[in-house]
C-alpha cells in the first residue's frame, strides 16, 4: 500500500519526490486536541466548554477515538491556544514540548513508526492513513544527493473563527504542532539522531528564543520558504532502532481497523473524495477501488448511483488543491505544478485552464 509506488517522479531543486499526501483527513480523531487540552493544563470543565461549542459531547473528551471534522479540529485548536501561557512565544512552547513527545503517544500509528521496516515505511504509514494522524498540513517527502527533506505545507485557515490575527496565530500553531511533532518522533525513532541536520520554519525568530537554542542538536533556521525537516541523503532507508516486522504488522492491523471505523459512516463518494485528497497525486481509480476492496466496475457502478464518478471527483479535488497552491504566492507556478505531481509545468497549466477557463497565472492575478 506504500504510495510513493504511485508518486510520479519529479526533479527541480527540491529532489525527486518520494511520497507525499495531505494530513488534513475530513474525518478525523479528536486523541490530538485531548493532548493539547493537557499541554495547555485545562480544566476538564474548561475543556468540556470548548467541545460544546463546537457541537462535540461531553463524552469525547475521554474518547480519544471519538471522530471529529477539520473544521471542528481547528476551531478547537483556536480555542486552546488562547489558554497557553502568553510568557512564551508558541515556538518557544513547541519545542520545548518536544523533549516530551515520544512516538508510543500516538497510539496504534506510534506503534507502527517504531516498528517499522524503515522510516520511508514509517512516513508511507501517516500518509496512507490520513483519518488515524492528528496532523493537519500537506507532507511532501523528496530526496537528492545532498538531502532528504519532508516538506510541510498548510494552506492559510478558513476566515469563520475569531478575528483575522486568532486565524494567523491558529496557523502558525497548527502549522508548528505539525513539524515539531514530526521531528520529536522521528528523533524517539531512529538510532543515530546525528542523521537530522535542520528545521526550517516560515516564521520570523522569536524575541525570546534564547531560552531554547541550545538544547538541539540540528539548526534552526527561521524566515524560510517552506516548513520543512532536513536530514541526510539516504536518511528514509535507514532502519528504525525498534523495528521488528511482526509488531509492524499488528500495529498496521490496529491502525486499518482504526480508519475502518471513521469510514462507517461516510457515503462512497466521501471516501473516494478522502482518498484523492490523502496522496499526491491523487491515485489512478483502478488503486481506490482495491484500496476500498472492489472491483473498478464496482466503483464505478455505486458511485453512479450516488450521483458521482471517479473524473468529476478527480477534477474537483485537483482544482481546489491547484486553487489552494496557487494562492500561496510564495511558490512559482512551476513550483506549484511540482506539487500537484506534474514533471512538466506546461502540461499542469493546460490542465488548469481546462478546469478554470483561465491558465494558472491569470487565475492568480484575478485572485
């Protein structure tokens, strides 16, 4: 089921990518927002009044497996962040946490990181499983001669919570939350930490820094492009210290029963939507419907009696995500066709201007 078969390969300064998929499941588990209701020391009163507001039952808050939706996840998020001690900066905050953040935290899917045959094997996991992780950001894993790197992406939060500075402090929470969970697991992985040679944030460095810089190993680097962790070449071959392939195996088993669940109660046409949305590129319909254990005749067949078909959801998520990349200005239109999963940027803008009627930098300038 490793995804990266599927990636088409791809070479400009970033490396040829190796896997990648978006963490941001519609259908996830509220077990992450439990750990930051602890992180940030709430009363289970004051946490129990978050849930509510969102429409979430008292009862979740000691259900680590009770589902919730992204936009729950992050009007939750919004909500904790404003009970963090205001006398340190949030990055300050997250990577101090990270001293304490180990892999078993992660329940099943903690299980199969440790145990796995290597760390690609590892990521492969996460990404194969959008529904079971807490995560929230587009992972891109590429690797070159000089680096392997995992890229994180977070498109900017929808503007229906809190005012304009609690949507861009909400970003830069989850967006942080992201890498520096990421980097504490990887760290409590493998056997020689020495292999992770920087973190680079999209941030500016803050005032009260200090109180962390020296208690890391890798560089930090501040101000980047991209949010992303930097180790060396030939680092997603190496094997984790607690592999062992029988405990990968159970611990995979755990953590397809745990999606199996979240996708009772969603409808074909929502869990081939989460498929196409969980890799980049999307997978061909022939992988969905083996994934989803039918034929592609199957597929075909009941997607058409809710009314859908493979092309039309195919074309819906891949212009929203164009859309998405696109509105980050940072990236060139040919760094954007590198993440939508085209070799050649001409063919990504003839792809664009079938689903736009505009080509992407006319879109971008009418934005």
């Amino acid at each position: 089921m490793a995804q990266h078969d599927n990636i088409n390969e791809s070479s400009l300064n970033q490396g040829t990518i190796v896997t990648g998929g978006d963490l941001g499941s519609a259908q996830r588990t509220i077990g992450g927002l439990l750990w930051q209701f602890e992180t940030a020391e709430l009363e289970k009163e004051d946490a129990v009044k978050i849930l509510n507001s969102v429409g979430i039952p008292d009862h979740a808050y000691g259900d680590p497996g009770f589902p919730v939706s992204l936009q729950q996840d992050y009007e939750i998020l919004n909500e904790v962040r404003k009970y963090l001690r205001s006398e340190v900066s949030l990055e300050v905050r997250l990577f101090q946490a990270m001293h304490f953040t180990r892999a078993h935290m992660f329940g099943a899917l903690g299980m199969a990181w440790q145990s796995a045959p290597t760390i690609l094997d590892a990521l492969n996991v996460t990404i194969n499983y959008p529904q079971t992780n807490w995560g929230r950001s587009r992972m891109i894993v590429a690797s070159s001669d000089t680096e392997d790197s995992v890229t994180y992406q977070l498109d900017m939060l929808p503007t229906t919570f809190g005012s304009p500075k609690d949507v861009e402090e909400t970003y830069k929470y989850a967006l942080l939350l992201d890498i520096t969970s990421a980097v504490a697991t990887l760290l409590d992985i493998v056997s020689d930490r020495s292999l992770l040679k920087k973190v680079r944030l999209p941030f500016k460095r803050p005032d009260d820094w200090s109180l962390v810089a020296r208690t890391f190993r890798f560089a930090i680097e501040f101000e980047a492009p991209e949010a992303s962790i930097i180790c060396e070449p030939g680092f997603f071959h190496h094997v984790p210290k607690r592999s062992y392939p029988l405990s990968f195996k159970l611990a995979l088993k755990l953590v397809e029963k745990e999606a199996a669940l979240l996708e009772e109660d969603a409808t074909l046409t929502d869990q081939v939507t989460r498929w196409l949305w969980a890799s980049t590129p999307p997978l061909k319909k022939v992988e969905i419907a083996k994934l989803l254990g039918l034929s592609e005749r199957s597929l075909t067949r009941q997607l058409a009696k809710e009314g859908a078909n493979y092309n039309q959801l195919f074309t819906e998520v891949q212009s929203e995500r164009a859309e998405n990349l696109l509105a980050n200005h940072k990236l060139t239109v040919s760094e954007v066709a590198y993440r939508m999963g085209y070799t050649d940027p001409a063919a990504f803008t003839r792809a664009f201007t079938g689903w736009k009627g505009v080509t992407p930098s006319k879109w971008r300038s009418l934005d």
